[in-house]
C-alpha cells in the first residue's frame, strides 16, 4: 500500500460516524458500553451504572416496549440478530432517533449468552424522508407507529392484534381506512380480519396458497403488491370484484409477514385517494409489517396452548345436560385468555333415582394439568355417589374423604344441589363456594343463602367435613346461578364488588336461559385479559309448573 492509501482505522470510523459498542449480558443485566454509545444514549458519567436498566429513563415507553419484545425473542432462542429504530430522550427533552442491531454470542454450545453490537445516532437516516402524515407537517408517523407497535405488544392473541389493525391508533398514521390479516395455518390462509361487508358470506376465509387472492401471492412470492388502479387490480383478480360493494377503496398495499425469512401470513392496508406510493411509504408500511410480524409470531404459539388447555379442560367436562320436565338447565365454561393456564373450575348435572336434577358446580385449587385432571376426578366421583341417591351433605363429605385421599395437597370448592323442577323443592350443600343467586320472575335478585362448609379435601383428622344443608323452593319462572370465582373476581378487588356487578348482569340479562348465559359470560368475562377461567350453571323452572 503507497504512502498516499489512506489508513483504515476502525475505531476512528465508528468515532467519527458516532458508531458506539454495547455487549448485555442478560443473566446478569449487566451492560457495557464504549464512550461513544454512552454519547448517543445521552449519558453522563453518573448516570450509567453497567446495568442495561439504565437506559429505560432514556428510551421512549412505546420503544422500550418493542427493544424489550425484540430481548425476549432473542434469548427465547427466536432470533439470533435484531435490528431496531428508537427514540433516545436527551437532557433538554428532545427526541433523538437512534438504532441499534445485535447479534447473539455463545461462549459454547448451551453455554452463557452476550448480546453484542452497535449503536449510532440515526437522525440523518431520517431527516430528509417524507415521513409526514398529509396536512399535518409536524406529526411523525414513525412516533405515533410505536404507539400501535406497542398496542401490538400488548395482545395476548392473534385475535386481539386483529383488534389493533382496526383501530385508529394503527390506521391514522399510516393514512389508511382499513387493514385486513390473514395467518398461515396448517398451509392454508386463515383470514382474522377481513374489510369486506358482513354479507359477503360466501368468502373463502380460510384457502389454499395456490388460490389466486393478494394475501395468498404475497404469502407465497414473500414480495409485497402495490395498487393506485382499481381496474389494475380487478384486472389481476376478477374474482373479488363481488366483494367491492360498498367498499370504495382506490388504492392497497399487500405486505407479507416475515418472521427471519419464514412466512406467518400477510396484511393488507387500503386506502382513499393514493395516486402513488413514494419510497417513504414503502418504508414505513415495510417497518409497520415488520411490527406486526413479531406480534403474530409472539401470539401465535399462545393460541395454540390455550386451544389445547380448552379441549382438555372440555373433555373433562360433561359432554350433554340432561333434561327433565318442570324445568331448563344451562351451562357455559370460558379459558382464562391471559396467559395459557389449564383450570380447575367444573359443573355437573345428573339425573337421579328419583327423577329429580343433580347440580353440581366446584373449582380445584390452581391453574395446572393436576387441578385439571384433580378436576376430572373429583366430578367423577361427585356424579358416582349423586347417582347412588345419596343426600347434598353425604355426596359432598364422600367427595371430600376422596379428594383427601388423592393425597394431592389439594383442595376444591363445590356446592351441591338436588333439585325436583316439577315443585320446585331444592336441597342444597356448600363446600366453601361462592353463594348462588336467584333471580326473580320480575328480574330481581337476591342471594340464595346455603349454610358454609369447609372446602372439599381436608384431611379426615381435622375433623372438619361436615356440610349442612338446607331445603328451599323455587318458584315458578325462578332462576337459579351458580358459578366459580372467575365469573367475579379481579385481582385487587374486593370480591363484594365483584358479586354486584354479577347480579346486576344477571339482574338485566335477557329472559331466553341461554341467551342470559351467554349475556353473563361476555359481560362479565369478554376482556381481552381475563387471568381466570369461569363457569356457570343456571337452571330455571318453567312458568307453567305446579305450585305446591
């Protein structure tokens, strides 16, 4: 090399373009850090302690919400590189725009995890694009993406990001009027979301890959499309053009859904008035797709666990109701939708040898495959000695003295009733459940007060399994519910409160028995993260029956 060459300097280079290095250590959260990275995060000498957690006072929430969506894939083992835009807080309150990329380090196979890369100051990359929403020059589209990007963040299930792409938070930025998701299931296109019009049933939602529809050539070519011409489009898919009705987009955009090179499915962003799609667009409809790949790819493997901890759950529960005269029952059973948790919570009816109604509703302590199968069992042997003819207090002592001897270290709630809807007569036991209510012909509803007793499955020495019982009448047109505790209870709050709103929904509930069913589970269960799996029961006595 002649005097003239110039001398490659690595680290002068990645000082002058404020190109700073990072290594994490996520066992220990420790984080290092060169000079210059300490520069782009803005940080003084006492501000930075060696811990990766430092940094969060400087990060954007919505930003720290997708970096730390972007940890948890690489040490799940996910991804073994990212690359990410994010908002840096400097001391005088403005937002520097930054990005960073790591690559994943093993010391050996199965051995300690680093997380090495670099970090730089990304305003240039930004400063002369036209990210702008129209007429509103001083919006940035990128921020208000991080606020969907962390909505997506925040859904538990391919449903709920569906739910994002409607709303405005992921519509508005983008300049779009609506979005539509389809997931790659079992080789087939699965549409979540569609914007045709709820009368268009004869749609294919579910179709092969090989069918000619945009979402399903993105899936397949991995290439985005991109329409400004009705007729283009209805030209290379005339096939759709009994769907348009009332629908006036003029312009689309078919990205697909990525995870490291593998397909997940495809979106498609629709919009009024979008002669042309400049390269900004594309880079921002690229970064959106992006977002929405990691949600999909995060959510996906909860769906199919909570879908195998619901089949499980209903195998174990009865598979039909009996019916007699005098009278209606009707059930209902919900997963938890946080989280993939397998519960206790059973209902049972039988009828017995004197022609009269076994009802039974518990719930087996924790959230497991043992509560489950604890669950399984328990309701067995409860229908077993129901069966035999046994009273409330005996069927419920029995089942304790059998779930104690499970020796399990588990306990369970339950109530029992005997009810005979052709005059109403009712005998009922408590095992430590919450208390029925019973709703009036007029819709009022007051408690059905049951005598307490202790929870199934104390040990016999204890002493403690005795389980009084009482006798009542229902009257005719009277409803009576019972539940498990997912049906009211929410984490921090009192459980009286709880029980109000339950009789209130149940109070306005529609009169049909299955429609009220339903009206409770959905009023009462219908949020997007409800920790616990509910169940109810409801058994009715018909108007007309014999009084007396």
């Amino acid at each position: 090399m002649g005097d003239s060459d110039p001398r490659l300097e690595p680290g002068e280079a990645l000082a002058a373009t404020r190109v700073g290095c990072f290594a994490w250590h996520p066992a220990t959260g420790r984080l290092s850090l060169d000079d210059v990275g300490r520069a782009v995060f803005g940080l003084l000498p006492a501000e930075f302690s060696g811990l990766a957690a430092d940094l969060r006072t400087r990060i954007r929430g919505a930003d720290w919400a997708l970096l730390s969506g972007l940890s948890a894939d690489v040490l799940a083992g996910r991804r073994n590189a990212y690359s990410a835009y994010f908002r840096v807080v400097l001391h005088d309150g403005r937002d520097r725009w930054t990005h960073a990329r790591g690559s994943v380090v093993r010391e050996r196979p199965g051995g300690s995890v680093r997380v090495v890369g670099v970090v730089r100051d990304a305003t240039l990359d930004l400063a002369h694009t036209a990210l702008r929403l129209p007429g509103e020059e001083q919006q940035d589209p990128l921020r208000a993406l991080g606020e969907g990007a962390l909505a997506l963040a925040r859904a538990m299930s391919v449903r709920e990001v569906a739910g994002v792409l409607g709303a405005e938070v992921s519509l508005r930025p983008l300049g779009a009027k609506a979005m539509s998701l389809g997931v790659l299931e079992q080789g087939r296109l699965q549409m979540v979301r569609t914007v045709l019009s709820p009368g268009a049933t004869d749609f294919p939602r579910r179709s092969r890959l090989a069918d000619s529809w945009p979402l399903n050539d993105v899936v397949r070519t991995s290439s985005p499309l991109y329409f400004t011409s009705v007729h283009a489009f209805m030209d290379r898919y005339p096939k759709l053009a009994p769907y348009r009705h009332g629908f006036g987009a003029t312009a689309a955009a078919f990205l697909p859904l990525l995870d490291e090179g593998q397909p997940l499915g495809a979106i498609g962003v629709f919009y009024d008035d979008r002669s042309v799609f400049s390269h900004a667009d594309h880079t921002l409809m690229t970064g959106w797709a992006k977002a929405v790949a990691r949600a999909v790819h995060r959510v996906l493997p909860l769906d199919r666990s909570r879908e195998i901890a619901a089949a499980l759950q209903n195998a174990m529960l009865p598979r039909r109701i009996p019916r007699t005269p005098g009278g209606r029952v009707a059930v209902r059973y919900r997963t938890a939708r946080k989280g993939v948790r397998v519960g206790g919570d059973w209902y049972d009816a039988v009828v017995l040898p004197d022609g009269g109604l076994g009802l039974a509703i518990g719930d087996v302590q924790g959230h497991d495959t043992e509560a489950a199968a604890l669950m399984g069992q328990v309701r067995v042997a409860m229908s077993a000695y129901a069966a035999e003819g046994h009273g409330c207090d005996s069927v419920l002592g029995k089942a304790s003295a059998f779930l104690a001897g499970l020796d399990a270290d588990r306990f369970a709630t339950c109530q029992y009733l005997r009810v005979a809807l052709t005059t109403g007569e009712v005998h009922a036991a408590n095992a430590g459940h919450p208390p029925p209510l019973l709703r009036h012909a007029d819709g009022t509803v007051e408690l059905f007060r049951l005598a307490g007793g202790p929870p199934l499955g104390l040990p016999a020495e204890w002493g403690l399994a005795r389980y009084p019982y009482m006798s009542a009448r229902l009257a005719p047109a009277e409803t009576l519910l019972l539940y498990s505790d997912g049906l009211v209870e929410k984490p921090g709050e009192d459980f009286d409160v709880g029980l109000a709103r339950l009789a209130a929904a149940f109070s306005d509930g529609p009169p049909d028995l299955e429609e009220l069913a339903d009206h409770l589970l959905d009023t009462l269960t219908g949020g997007p993260h409800a920790e616990d799996d509910a169940a109810l029961l409801m058994v009715r006595r018909d108007d007309s029956g014999p009084v007396g």
